[in-house]
C-alpha cells in the first residue's frame, strides 16, 4: 500500500497512517476466542465488522459524532480520523454476564453500581450501567468503578462518554432486539478531535465488540450461546485447550458455520445482502 504507513497491528486490525491527520484501519479474518487469537482465519470476518461498524456509525451520528470518512472497495479498509484515544474502554451492559457477573457473584456491584441482591446470571438489568475498565497492553482488561475512570480523563469528559454510550448502547439493543439479536453488552472506544470533542472511533456495536445473543433462545439463569462464536468456543471447549496461547486450528466445519453466523448478523442487522455489500461496501452508508 504505497500511500500508507503501517503504524500498528491490533488483535484484529492493522493500522496505517495516510497522513497527519487520518488513518487507514484494516481488518483482518483473525478470530480470537478467550482472548487468544487462533492459527485459523474466518473467511469474510473483516468485511463483516467493517460494514456493520460503517452502517451503526451512519445510524448513529445524531447520538455522537464518529471518526469514520470512508469505507475502501476492499470492504474491510476503513477510512477514518485519527484522534487521540482516551485511555479506557467504554463498555455498557444491558445484561449481566461476563466479568460483569463474576463481579456481581462476588460482590454485588459492577464497577461501583450496586445492583438488586438475587439476580440471575444474564438477567436483563433494570437499566443499562456504564462500567468502564483499562486498556490492558496486554492480557485482560480489568474493570474499574466511575470514581477511577473519572480520575483518568476527567470528571466532565466522563460523564460526557457515559451519557454517549449509554444513549449509543439503547440505540442498538432497540434496533437489534426488533432483528432477533439480544446485545447483551458492548465496548465503545471514544477519542478526542483537534478541537477537543469526543468522537466514536474503533468499530462499534460489532459482534467482536459486544455480546450478541439470539433473542430467540435467551433464557436467564445460566451462560447464553454466543450468536457468532459459539461453534468456535464449543470446538475449543472438546478440545481440552487450557485457553493460553497457542490456541487450536479450526476444523473447515467450525470455520464455515462461524462464517455464516457472522454473515447472518450482518444480514439480519443492516437487511442488506451480504453480496451487495461485497459489490459495493457503500451500500451500508445510505
Ligand atoms: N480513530 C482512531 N484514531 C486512533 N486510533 C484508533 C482509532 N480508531 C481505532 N483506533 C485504535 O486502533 C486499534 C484497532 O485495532 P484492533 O485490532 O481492534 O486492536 P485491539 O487488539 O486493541 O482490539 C485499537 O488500538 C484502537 O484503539
Ligand atoms: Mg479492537
């Protein structure tokens, strides 16, 4: 790519800079699962999130302005603004699952917000709470209460991203539940513009991003499958993998079925054809 500058390599992405002021962020096909990136790719992943990030952020630019310029023929090569990221991860849970529910089991709170005594496992929350956690470098990321959150960027740009992402998050679960597809939780990433103003980056409202469910077979009281990765995670479960790098190669099964599941989400959520995406990736920015 001669007019880019490779910059860095994410879990998933692979960034290069056009110039001083934008960024070009591809994604790949890699898929990790329990935070291990497998040996084996999903044909099409990369495409998938970049079209539903391209289509949510297209949705959602009365809730929060958001770094995207443009989407690439490749259709997984996002143009966008480089902004300078804010430290945290701006994640907002609908339900309570996840480390989310292990903080519950063990303490009764979620990064601070103090929830009902007797809740169930991937109970739907009364309202949606903002739990923001860090940006590991490396390994997990770890939750962190308001309190501290605030200390990191700042009591108003905090307050700023948790009335963003709780509106941005509200947005997409009504969205998705009218398509059959629970979002049980989501991490935003947010940044910050030349004049200061809080800008949605990354991608947003993916399944990489969030958890989602089929609404179709949500029952509390338990763990729910995974509507994209749950063949993957169930193939990596029989396999007796202790989930620490390397991770194990995906039978061609495993890997066709995760296809077609992301392919879904993508169908269900924008009710574009996969391969009119492919034909021409603008068609999620109408
Ligand atoms: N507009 C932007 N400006 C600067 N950095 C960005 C922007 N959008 C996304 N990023 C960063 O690009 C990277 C995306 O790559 P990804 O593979 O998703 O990384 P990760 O493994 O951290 O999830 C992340 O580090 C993210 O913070
Ligand atoms: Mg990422």
């Amino acid at each position: 790519m001669p007019d880019a500058v490779h910059v860095g390599s994410g879990k998933v992405r692979e960034l290069y800079a056009l110039d001083d002021e934008r960024l070009l962020l591809v994604a790949s096909d890699r898929i990790s699962t329990f935070d291990v990136v497998l040996p084996t790719e999903v044909p099409d992943k990369g495409r998938v999130l970049t079209g539903l990030s391209g289509f949510w952020f297209t949705r959602t630019r009365s809730i929060a302005p958001n770094h995207l310029l443009g989407l690439r023929e490749d259709g997984r090569s996002t143009e966008c603004r480089r902004l300078e990221m804010l430290p945290i991860e701006c994640v907002v849970r609908g339900y309570l699952s996840g480390s989310g529910w292990r903080d519950y089991s063990a303490t009764g709170a979620v990064c601070g917000h103090e929830l009902p005594a007797g809740l169930v496992e991937s109970t739907r929350l009364p309202e949606p709470i903002f739990t923001p956690a860090t940006k590991a470098q490396s390994g997990h990321d770890e939750n962190i209460t308001g309190a501290q959150a605030a200390e990191l960027v700042g009591a108003e740009l905090y307050a700023e991203a948790e009335r963003v992402c709780l509106e941005l998050y509200r947005f997409a679960r009504e969205y998705a539940a009218a398509r059959g597809i629970v979002i049980a939780d989501t991490k935003f990433e947010l940044g910050l513009d030349g004049e200061g103003r809080l800008v949605l980056a990354d991608e947003a409202l993916t399944p990489d991003s969030s958890r989602f469910w089929p609404a179709d077979e949500y029952t509390p009281g338990g763990p729910q499958p995974s509507f994209d990765k749950q063949f993957v995670r169930d193939f990596c479960e029989a396999t007796g993998w202790d989930k620490t790098y390397p991770g194990p190669e995906l039978p061609e099964e495993v890997v066709n079925g995760t296809r077609a599941r992301y392919v879904e989400a993508f169908e269900r959520l924008t009710g574009i054809a996969f391969d009119d995406y492919l034909a021409d990736p603008e068609v999620v920015l109408r």
